[in-house]
C-alpha cells in the first residue's frame, strides 16, 4: 500500500473529525510553525542586522563597531533564543497547572506578538537591544510551545491516530523553517528595506491561533483529572472523537487517575540509582544528549556562511539554502508515513548513523575544497544528506517518544510508574526525568 492509500484510508476508517484536525493544524501553527520560523528567519537578513549594528554603534559612539564586537552582538541574538527556550520549558508546568494546556497555549501567544513587535521596532527605534530581547522573548514562547503542545495533541487524540496527530508538531516546525526561508528570498523580504517585516510575521500565526483555538476544547483528561469537570470532559471527548459514548475513554482517565493516588514521587536521585531501569535510562539520556549535539542548528543558523565557505556564489545562496527546508519537509512527512511499518528505532540507528558519516564527509570536502573545482557541490551533498538523516530519525518526534514509551513499560514492570518534564530548547533542550515509586 502506498502512503497516499495509507493516508486515505486512515481518514476513511478512523472517523477522524474536523475539530480533531483543527485543533491539531491550529495549535501547531501558533507553535512548532513558529519555532521553526525562527530557526530559519535570522539567516537570510543577517548581513543587514549587523550592518544595523553597526550603524547603531556609530551614532551612540561616534566610531565604527569593532569586527570582534558585531560577531559578539550576532552571536548572542541568535544564541539567546535557546535561553528563552530554556526559561520558556522551565515555567510552562507551572502555566500548564493554572490554566491548561488550551490556555497556555492561548497565553503564550502574547509572547509571540510581544517579541514581533520589539524585533520589529527595534530598527526604527535605533536599539539592537530590542532585537536580543525579542529574540529571548520568541525563545520562552518556543519553549513553552514544544512542552504544551504535544501534551495537548497526545491528550485529545485517539490512542490509534496518536502517532499521526502527533507528526502535525513535526510537519509544521519543517514548513516554518521552509517558510521562513522562502520569505527570506531577495525578491520578498529579504532586503535591506523589508528584513524587519520577516519579524513582524510572527504576530500572523499567532493572532490567527488566537482566534480559533478558543473555539476548540481543552484536554479532556485536564479537565476530569486536575478540574474535576467530568462533564466538560465528556462533551470535549465527544467533540474530538465525534461520538456520543465515550464513557470508555472516561474510565481509561478514571484509572490512570486512581493509578496515581496510589503512588508517590521519589527523588531524581532514587531514579539513578534504581538499577531495574539502568540501562533504559542511559539509551535515553544518550539518544537525547545525541539528538541535542548533532549539529543540526548550526546548519540553520548558519546555512549561508556555511555554502559560501563551500564556494558557492553569494547571489545564489538564498536560492540553495531553500532546498533545505523542502528537504527537510519532505523527509518529515516520509518519515511520517513509513515509521508504523519500519520501526523506531531502525530510524533512529539509521539517522544517527547516516548523519556521522555524511558529516565526517562534509568534514573532508570543505578541506579540499580549494582544490578541486567540484568539490563544493559534494559539500552541499552532504548538508542535504544530513538534514535527510536527520529527519528521517532523530528528528522524527514519535521515534524518540517511542524511547520514553519503552522506559514507562519496564517502569511498570518494575512496580514503577514514571512522569517526565521534557525541557526543550528550542533547542538546547534539557530532559529531566521524575520517577514515582510505588508506596
């Protein structure tokens, strides 16, 4: 059967409902859409930034910025948005516990529109301050999107589509890094005159999940397990599955609920030294501390820099950078598509190790490039070839969830029941690990 039959006949014998889908592209678009954006938006005006700095530095100081101080300036603009993801995943459990998943969600698009228009402003305002706190600003709202909205959409889908509503994250973080370089194309916004408009798009999928998701349900096993709103549940199970009884998925919540009132937290450090799930606890802590080290956002952030090292003319880069987002976009939905039949971790093993060793070559590539007339081309090879692997894998959403899916199983096994705060960076990201012991 071919993904397309696959995919049709999904749609065909799930009764896979418009509010489910909704909530699903609506609440990626406000969220993994704009993380992706902004892995990719700050390559394309990164010559007029620093050019901005530099004029900026001038009119305070009276003399030109030194070279070291721009790449310093450059550096930390885009860097500080991993530390507004880190911030961001720190406070999203506390957000999450007041106001849901829906309304954390809802809220962080405040921090969208707030970091749209201090990036925005911050030219006409003569501050290159306003640009590095913007981009902390759309870091924290990163942050608290890649915890909230998985946990939303894994929460309102049926356990058999799960993995399917699932890859709405992983899809729509590729189309905003694809979308964020083709507005970043000379002949759109990629200009010296427009670069401040490729910020104020942030606002645009916000504002739009603004007003739609309010017309959506909240989590149904928020509502009956922290609200106590058993009927709220039931009418949003309904909604999302487009039935009537639901009185199955209720007592599934139901359990899970007494499930944990019989149990208690233990300590990080009980979790360590609990040698029943050792060696579960290692094969996570190392695919994630791998999936984080692979190298991956140097390639986004720095994609330009990098092809023109390769030796490929500047006129033409915008144009070849493109080609990696639609790589990565279409890897994504393949990756999608085959990763029920293939497995997890055949995708896991075969994009970490495909990535190595495309890496290994671009290593060699770049030395030679000088060298031998072709060699650029073999060199942009190669960062296709490492974004393909990486999505194929690594970058695959549920390949990795199927890691801590696995641990919960053997944790059970063992008398255990297990939680998990997934501290995401936009990237860096941090995976704490809260173990229950039974009582």
């Amino acid at each position: 059967m071919s993904g397309s039959d696959a995919f049709c006949l999904l749609f065909h014998q799930q009764r896979i409902t418009a509010c489910l889908i909704s909530a699903a592209f609506f609440g990626a678009l406000g969220s993994s859409f704009l993380y992706g954006y902004n892995l990719s938006v700050v390559n394309a005006p990164a010559g007029f930034i620093k050019a901005f700095y530099n004029k900026t530095w001038v009119e305070r100081y009276r003399e030109p910025i030194p070279a070291g101080t721009t790449t310093l300036l450059w550096s930390f603009t885009v860097s500080i948005f991993a530390i507004g993801g880190l911030l961001g995943t720190f406070s999203v459990s506390f957000i999450i516990k007041a106001l849901g998943r829906k309304g954390t969600l809802l809220l962080n698009n405040t921090f969208a529109v707030a970091a749209a228009l201090l990036l925005s402003l911050g030219k006409m305002s003569k501050s290159f301050e306003m640009l590095i706190i913007g981009r902390i600003i759309i870091g924290v709202n990163s942050g608290i999107a890649l915890s909230a909205l998985p946990m939303y959409l894994g929460e309102i889908s049926p356990r058999h589509i799960r993995g399917f509503i699932g890859q709405f994250n992983s899809i729509l973080i590729c189309l905003g890094v694809f979308t964020g370089q083709v507005l970043g194309l000379p002949e759109l916004l990629g200009q010296e005159s427009r670069w401040i408009y490729l910020f104020s798009f942030l606002a645009f999928p916000a504002v739009l999940q603004l007003f739609v998701l309010p017309f959506l349900p909240e989590s149904p096993r928020y509502l009956l397990m922290e609200r106590r709103d058993e009927a709220g549940a039931e009418r949003a199970f309904q909604r999302f599955l487009g039935k009537e009884d639901v009185s199955q998925e209720l007592e599934e919540v139901h359990a899970e609920a007494r499930a944990q009132d019989n149990l208690h937290a233990a300590s990080v450090l009980q979790l360590l030294r609990s040698p029943a799930v050792r060696w579960q606890l290692i094969t996570i802590v190392i695919t994630m501390a791998c999936y984080q080290l692979c190298g991956l956002n140097a390639i986004w952030y720095y994609t330009n820099g990098i092809l023109k090292a390769a030796g490929f003319a500047e006129n033409i880069l915008p144009y070849i950078t493109l080609t990696t987002g639609a790589i990565e976009t279409l890897a994504a939905i393949v990756s999608g598509l085959v990763i029920e039949r293939i497995g997890r971790k055949p995708l896991l093993i075969f994009g970490f190790s495909s990535m190595a060793v495309f890496f290994s070559l671009l290593t060699v590539f770049l030395n030679f490039q000088d060298s031998v007339s072709w060699m650029p081309y073999l060199s942009y090879i190669c960062i296709l070839a490492v974004i393909a692997a990486f999505c194929s894998g690594p970058g695959n959403r549920d390949a990795r969830r199927n890691l801590n899916q696995h641990f919960l199983a053997v944790c059970e096994q063992r008398q255990l029941a297990w939680s998990k705060a997934a501290c995401q960076k936009s990237k860096p990201c941090v995976t704490y690990f809260l173990c229950k012991l039974e009582s």
